[in-house]
C-alpha cells in the first residue's frame, strides 16, 4: 500500500529524462530536431541538383535508418487503463459464494450504483539486452496496489524464459488476464472462488516453449504464496509451487486452440475466512493447512480464414477440483449469542467447478458472449466444528448474457446482464453497464 | 550483447545443418525470403493475404514457429504492433530479438510515407513512424531485397555465395519487370482513385496517381453509412475512376460506394496470395496494373 506522495513520487520517477533535468533535455531535443532538418534539407537539396531515376538499378545497399534521437524514448511503454461501471444490485450485504471458504479480492466487495471498476497503470520497457521489465499498479481511493511487478530475461534462448518478481501465475487460461481484458463485466464464479480475483504470487517462474510445430509450453513456479488460497507464513523457502503445461495449434485457416492443465499447491497458516454459522451469526474462522488445486482450460476461436476483422467467435472453459486438508479454528463467538467456541479441529474439503463462455463478433464493433457459472460445494468436513458450522446444499449458479460495443481498438462499452444464484438463498437479477477505456501506448494481448 | 553474439553464433551450426528457419509476418516478405533464400530456407508465413496484417491473434501456433525461427522478416513500422511483440516474448527465442541480425524490419530500410505530425489516438490507428505498407511499391521490394540478402549471408555465412547469387538474379529480373511495369502504367498516371484504407499509399506514390478520398473516416476505424455518403458527395465534386481495397477487406463499403458513384471497384491483391494470379510477387504486380489500366482505359 502506497501513499498518494509516494505514487506521486514513483510517476515521476517513471519519467528521468523530463523529471531530472527538464531544460536540458529539451535543448537537446532542440538542437536534435535542428540538425535532423538540417540533414534532411541537404538531402532534398541534394536530389533536386540529381533528379532520381524511379528505377535507377545501381542503388548503393540500403542503410538501415538510425534510430530516432534519444528523447523520451527511453521511458517505458505507458498505458493507463479507466474501467468504471453502474450496477443494479440487490442489497446483499457480504457476497459469499454458498459453500465456499470467502477468498476475500474484488468481487466480494460489489458496489452498488455508479463506481469506478479498475484504473490500472501499466508500464514496460526492455532493461538491457538481457531483461524486461513490467510493472502493473492498481490505482484506488488513497492506495495503490501493485499487483505485478517483476523482470523476465530475453536472451535464454533456447525455448526457455525466467520470469521473477510479482506476478500473475501461468496457470489455468483467465489467470494472466487483468479484468480490462476479461469478456464479461465481472470475474467468473470459478477465479473468484479459487483466488478472489487471478492468482498472484512474488516469486519466479520457468517457462520453456518445446520446439515442436505444435505449440507445446511448460511452467514451474515458485514463490511465496501469500495470497488466496495460501497465507504469509513467515517463513523461508516457497509457500506455494505452481506447474502449468499447455498444447496449441491450428486447425486449417480459421480454426486455432489451445488447451492446458495446472496444479497449485499453497500452504496456510491462519487464514482468515468470515462465515455465517448455525445461528446465522458472523464467525471468523482460521484455517491452517495445505491447498491443492488441479485445473483445465481450453480455448477455440473461429474467423474465417484466421480475418478476425469482421467476424470471430470465441470458446472458452475452465474446470478446477480442489482440496484443503488441515485444521479450521472457529473463533470464540459466544458472546454473541452464536455458536462456536473457539474450538480447533481438523478440516478438509473437496470441491470442484466450471465456467463456460463464448463470445461471438457478429459485426465489425459489435460483440455478444453467453457465460455459464457452476460451483460444486462438494463435501466440506468441519471436524468437530460441523456442530456449529453450517453445510450446504446450494450449487452455486450463474447465467450471463452480455453485448458490447467497441468504437476502436482502445475502447469499449458493455451491457450484461445475470441471474446469479451464487449466494445461499439468493436468486438475483445483475445489471451492468460498463466502460473499459485504454490510453497510450498499444497493448498487445495474449491468445 | 557480446556474449550473446558468440552464444548465437556457437548455436547457429547446429540449425545451420537444415534449412535456415525463416519466419515471415506478411506473405510479401516469405515471397521475397523464397525469392533470395531458395532452398537454403525454410519459411513460414505467420500470416496469408485474407487477413488484415493489423490484426492478427497472437495464436500458439505462432509462438510454436517463433520458437524455432532463425530470421524474423516483418514490415515493423508498428504494423505489427498488436501481436508480434508477444510471439517475441513468449516463444523464447533470443536469436530473433530486436536489435539482433535475426531480426528484420523492412520498413528501415525504405523511405516511409505519411508521417503523422502529431500523434494523438482521436486521429484514429495512426502509426508514429509512418504508413506501413510499403510492399505496394515495387522500387521498395527491391530495396529490401538488398538488404535482406545482405542479412541472410551475414547470419548464413555458409550459404552466403548462393543468397548473393539469387538476390542479384532477383534484382535483375525485378528491374527488367519494373521497368516494364513503368511503361504499360503510363496512362495511370494522375488517375484518380478512393481507397477504402490507405493501404496502397506507396502503390500510387510509385504510378503518380492521385488518392481524392478515404472510406474509413479515420486510419483504421470502420466505415460508418454517413461516412460513406459524405464521401459519396464529394466524389461528385471531385470523382474517383474507380474504388481500391484490399483483399482482405470487406467489399461491402467499396462496392457501395462504387455503385453509387458508377465507378468500378477493385479488389486488389494487395499481397502475394490475394487472388489466384499473385501467386509471387511478379505476379502481384503484373495483377495489379492489369486491374487498374482495365478499370481507366
């Protein structure tokens, strides 16, 4: 978390070559622009004295042109993203997903009404010849959160790339996805169960491409694996180890794929989880223990002969199967009129779920998509805290329909509406309108 | 950078021993490639002319070529900008990064047209460098051929006597044909045309023809039905010969436009591969003229 001096002071630390020394740079720049029209004047003066034959064949080797003069074009690549929206909700107080430990992130905190959705800074840059850097903040009222921050190389070769500092794991498809890029208004149920909103971690990643025509890539990360569904231990070495594997292709012109399994493992101690026990009362609850989540994803998109201009679809899915093993504390509530009391026992749990989505650009512009959530509870084992503790039976569902409108590259306006039924006895009727502006210089987006 | 110079060049051999990989990012340049490389290459065209080069999917089967590419050949002049710099990062490859003999922009290599002078993104999707489809003027492709057949005998040093041979041959064969293209598109000259895109900017620089209107309002915006109408007013004021696009663009705006202003439309190749005629890039060309000296007798 960040001050707003400090964020003040990282942007213009972002900007050396205005913030250091203004003036001089700016004479620089003066004097650069002055002897390249200078350069340019003789060269026009030149050709006129020697009119140029159009097919003249004795033309000396091409040189390749300089550079443009050192500017700003040393600064990072600098994007902004403004993301904000209306929704008509229901007031539902604590969005809990029935049956599922609160992961905590974005989507629990759904505000009602006009807000802001997302502003986001991203800056990148190659370091040196041997690394890049990238840097991702999550601008919000008095904080900013950097949600990644880390360096990859660029010289391993050989298929291979080490990636290190915070980032957003290779795992699963939407993972590496920030919400401007995400084809609905809001996280699938499945991400906000698992991580709340993608899974980040500061640690390194290993990634290496095989050498195959079809695509064939490999992760393994490491790290610390202090967020959802680990917790900051305190301790050395890695709190959660992550491998990813992904196949990919095409099939004819207008066909393309790719597919994938991921494993997490994360370790927690105390994680905090606020729940509703037998008597309908707030129970904090602490979980040590570990956490093993496998996934699958899948992708296929369609334009015809690979031309996404005027027409595309795209198909998406993902599938998890998780499982905690170890120890659930229900705090001492008691007080309160509630049930727990402080008591430590064993806890385990199987779930598992999916997500299904397909987007279809029917015009230039004009994009509609059709999402479906499911969430499996499946069997949730409090121990000797079942007496106080509630299960459920509710499969947490969600249908959404949403179309958008994007005038260019750069912007984007959606409408979406669901029928979510994530929420224990909740039946509920969202409405979204949103924006997703994106300034500066052009990302370039994953498949 | 020294370091990874040797690491490359102590690499190089055992890809040497095959065909030298080179990944095309426009079918224009795997041509050119085919051209000078003969059979000591092996290319790959990333992308085909049914598809607008500015907007391609950085697709795995991408990433997967990449990976294993020697020589890169694309346009650069941010043409490529929404997807070729994640094949690059993602495929890790460090012999083809920029800056490296295995990475070629022909775009350095030519003079670009249409500089913005200023850039601001209410002016549409404009390039800061420069109009990128510089392949439309054939003295560009034989600048780039020299400087790509420089490149394969710097990065190929085993095969460089027969790159040499076959750029020179190509050149030849290029000026012979340039030199009878300049002569059959004499009546082309001060022709005036509309385009749907400025994608044939270089294209009618080279035939001193005359562009008198655009159908996208702005560089990459999609052409709206009021747009069109203006334009089809001003064609009235000051009338077009006929409507130029390309063949991966939709027909539906050029053929609009051309039947109301009663002007034909054509659908040019625009690159290698466009229509069953530009099946090199001789062909490319010699498809081309006839299009036009059919459409303005």
């Amino acid at each position: 978390m960040l001050r707003p001096a400090l964020i003040a002071a990282a942007i213009v630390a972002a900007f050396p070559a205005y913030a250091d020394s203004g003036l001089d740079a700016l004479r620089a720049e003066l004097r650069a622009m002055k002897s390249s029209y200078e350069a340019r004047i003789q060269a026009l003066e030149a050709r006129l004295e020697k009119p140029e034959s159009p097919a003249a064949p004795a033309e000396p080797l091409p040189q390749q042109t300089a550079a443009a003069p050192a500017g700003n074009h040393f600064n990072p690549d600098i994007s902004l993203i403004l993301q904000g929206r209306y929704a008509h909700l229901q007031d539902a107080g604590e969005r809990r997903i029935a049956g599922f430990l609160p992961s905590g992130g974005h989507g629990a905190d759904a505000a009602r009404g006009f807000s802001l959705d997302g502003t986001e800074l991203v800056m990148s840059a190659s370091v040196d010849p041997y690394f890049r850097g990238h840097l991702i903040l999550a601008l919000q009222d008095e904080a900013a959160e950097i949600e990644e921050a880390w360096f990859q190389t660029t010289g391993l070769g050989n298929g291979l790339s080490l990636k290190g500092g915070r980032f957003r794991s290779g795992l699963g498809y939407q993972n590496e996805q920030h919400p401007h890029a995400w084809d609905f208004a809001d996280n699938t149920l499945m991400y906000r169960a698992l991580f709340g909103e993608g899974y980040g971690n500061d640690g390194v990643q290993l990634k290496w491409v095989a050498p195959t025509d079809l695509f064939m890539e490999f992760g393994a990360e490491a790290g610390r694996g202090a967020s959802f569904p680990g917790t900051d231990r305190n301790t050395n070495g890695a709190g959660s180890v992550a491998l990813f594997g992904h196949l990919g292709g095409d099939v004819g012109a207008s066909h393309s794929w790719r597919a994938g399994v991921s494993y997490l493992h994360a370790h927690a101690r105390d994680r905090d989880s606020e729940l509703e026990d037998m008597n309908g009362v707030h129970a904090d609850t602490l979980f040590s223990g570990k956490s093993k989540t496998w996934m699958a994803d899948v992708v296929w998109k369609w334009a015809p002969n690979g031309n996404a201009r005027e027409q595309n679809f795209k198909f998406s899915a993902e599938y998890f199967r998780r499982s905690e093993r170890g120890s659930l504390l229900c705090e001492d509530n008691s007080a309160e009129d509630s049930a727990c009391t402080g008591l430590d026992d064993a806890y385990r749990s199987h779930q598992s779920g999916f997500y299904a989505q397909g987007v279809y650009q029917f015009m230039p512009r004009w994009r509609t998509g059709y999402r479906y959530d499911r969430l499996n509870p499946g069997t949730v084992d409090f121990g000797a805290n079942s007496a106080f503790l509630p299960a459920t039976d509710t499969q947490p569902t969600r249908h959404s329909l949403m179309l958008d409108y994007s005038p260019s590259e750069f912007s984007r306006l959606r409408l979406q509406y669901s029928k979510d039924k994530s929420m224990e006895g909740q039946n509920e009727n969202q409405w979204f309108v949103q924006y997703v502006h994106s300034l500066g210089s052009h990302g370039a987006h994953k498949f | 950078m020294r370091n990874l110079l040797v690491l490359f060049v102590l690499w190089l051999p055992v890809h040497a021993q095959a065909a030298l990989n080179v990944f095309a990012c426009e079918p224009e340049w795997a041509a050119l490639a085919h051209e000078v490389g003969g059979g000591d290459v092996k290319i790959y065209s990333a992308t085909t002319a049914m598809q607008d080069p500015h907007r391609i999917e950085a697709r795995p089967s991408l990433i997967a070529q990449m990976r294993r590419a020697d020589l890169v050949v694309c346009t650069g002049a941010e043409l490529e900008i929404g997807w070729l710099p994640v094949l690059l990062r993602e495929a890790g490859n460090a012999a083809v990064q920029p800056g490296l003999p295995g990475y070629f922009e022909a775009a350095r290599f030519v003079a670009l047209l249409d500089k913005p002078a200023r850039l601001d993104r209410a002016d549409g999707d404009v390039h800061a460098s420069g109009n990128p489809h510089i392949h439309t003027d054939p003295r560009n492709i034989l600048r780039v051929s020299t400087a790509l057949t420089a490149r394969l005998a710097e990065i190929d040093p085993a095969n460089a006597a027969a790159y040499r041979s076959r750029g020179q041959d190509f050149a030849a064969r290029w000026n012979a044909a340039m030199a009878r293209w300049q002569t059959r598109a004499a009546p082309l000259k001060e022709v005036s045309v509309a385009v749907q895109h400025a994608s044939f900017l270089y294209l009618l620089n080279w035939l001193e023809m005359r562009t008198v209107a655009t159908l996208e309002p702005k560089p990459g915006v999609e052409p709206a039905l009021g747009h069109l109408a203006r334009v089809a007013a001003q064609l009235q004021v000051t009338p077009a010969r006929m409507v130029l696009r390309a063949a991966y663009q939709s027909p539906r705006p050029a053929d609009w436009l051309a039947s109301r202003a009663g002007i034909p439309a054509l659908a040019l190749p625009y690159t290698v591969g466009g229509n069953a005629r530009a099946g090199d890039l001789f062909g490319l060309f010699d498809d081309t003229l006839d299009q036009l000296l059919k459409a303005a007798p």
